[in-house]
C-alpha cells in the first residue's frame, strides 16, 4: 500500500511538472508570437519607408534631367545669339549630358 501510495503521489508530482512546464512553453510561444508581429510590423515599416525613397529619388531624377534640358537650352541660345552671346557662360555646357548617356541617372553623374 505504502509503495501504491508513493507511486500515486509521484505521479501526481510529475502531472504538476509536465503542467508548469507546459504553461512555461505557451507563454513563451505567445511572447515569440509577438515578437514575431513585432519583425513583420517593422519589414512593413520598412517596405513603406522604401518606396517613399525610391519616389523622392525618382522626383530628383526627373529635376535633374530637367535641369540638364534647361542648360542644353541656354547653350543653344547662347551659341544662336552670337557674338552678344559670348556674355552667357558657357560651364553648363560641360555638365549636359542626355539619358541615354547617364547609364544609372543622376545617381552615377559627378562634375569633372
């Protein structure tokens, strides 16, 4: 009876382990859950910051092709005014280049 009896209050001791262990693990699956919606709330973050940079970075694109297009221009008047236009510098000239030749856009474009 002694050995039923001790039997019986291990098993019970053990059923309160596997409980606490148990109860252990589902918190911890809840906190990594959280942490979980955590990381894909902030790669959403992310993903929105990305494009708001890659739209601002097409809008200085667009800027800078028409800056370049307004200096082409000047050139050009410039050189058509002749001699009255020898007043008009002529530097922009050295920074024109078309899109064909800016093989990654203003990104890749420096000032000699």
């Amino acid at each position: 009876m002694e050995q039923l009896t001790a039997t019986v209050k291990q098993n019970a001791e053990n059923a309160r382990q596997a409980s606490n262990l148990a109860l252990s693990a589902s918190e911890t699956a809840q906190k990594g859950g959280k942490v979980v919606d955590n990381v894909v709330q902030t790669m959403r973050d992310i993903a929105g910051s990305s494009q708001k940079i890659a739209d601002i970075i097409s809008v200085i694109d667009g800027i800078a092709f028409q800056t370049n297009i307004l200096a082409l221009n000047a050139a050009v008047e410039a050189a058509r005014a002749g001699e009255q236009g020898r007043a008009l510098p002529w530097w922009p000239v050295k920074y024109v280049t078309w899109p064909a030749q800016r093989p990654g856009g203003t990104r890749n474009q420096e000032p000699d």
